[in-house]
C-alpha cells in the first residue's frame, strides 16, 4: 500500500509540474506570440494533459481490484481507443489549421518534460540520501 500512496504522490507531482510549465508557456506565448501560437500551446497542453489524466484513471480502474484484473487484449484494446482518439484530437486539429503547429507541440510536449523534470528530482534525491 506504501509504494502506491508514494506512485500517487509522484503522478500528483507530474501533473503539478504539468500545470506550472503549461502557466509558464502560456503566458510566455501570450507576451510575446500571436494569438494562433497562443491557442496552439494551450490545446496541445489541454489534449495531453486529458490523454494522461485518462491513461491514469483507465489504468487505477484496471487494477483496482487485483482479484479482478483485465486481460491483457482488453488493457490493449482500452489504450489504443484512447490513443487513436487522442490521435483523431491531434489530426484535427493541425489538418485544419487552427493552431501553429510548432506551438501545439510545445503544449504537446508538456508531459514528457513533467515527467523528466520529475525524474531528474527523484533521481538527485535518490543519490543526496545514498538510497537506492
């Protein structure tokens, strides 16, 4: 039960980062880029962001129970559903041009630097305590 409460406390961490890098991003966009830009890092932040929320839920949902846990085509199959429609999101959302796209990947970029920036964290408190 420790080591789930300290895997929570961890993605809690990710999506905190998540949300100052987002603000960081944001409000750099709106200072000094257009309104296009702007828009592209927030709907990428926001699809990404919605995409891990709901990997995180389907997967604490799958495993809940361990007397009960899925198969693993019904875990796969769960994913991909949400992949390709976070997939379809992304598609749409370059195909019609609502966004710069080097602006989007930036907010679509935003959980993969979360969970660097935590990582490295957990990695510097790891060796400063000399656990292992």
């Amino acid at each position: 039960m420790r080591a789930y409460l300290q895997d929570e406390k961890l993605v809690r961490r990710i999506e905190l980062v998540n949300v100052i890098f987002l603000l960081i991003a944001f409000l750099a966009a709106l200072l000094w880029f257009s309104k296009k830009q702007v828009l592209g890092v927030v709907l990428g932040g926001a699809t990404v962001t919605a995409s891990f929320r709901v990997m995180g839920w389907q997967l604490r949902r799958a495993l809940a129970n361990p007397r009960r846990v899925p198969s693993k085509g019904v875990l796969f199959v769960k994913y991909y559903v949400r992949f390709l429609g976070t997939l379809f999101v992304v598609f749409a959302i370059i195909y019609y041009g609502w966004v710069d796209p080097v602006a989007f990947l930036v907010g679509l970029s935003s959980v993969m630097v979360s969970i660097v920036v935590v990582g490295l964290q957990q990695a510097l408190n790891v060796m400063l305590k000399g656990e292992r």
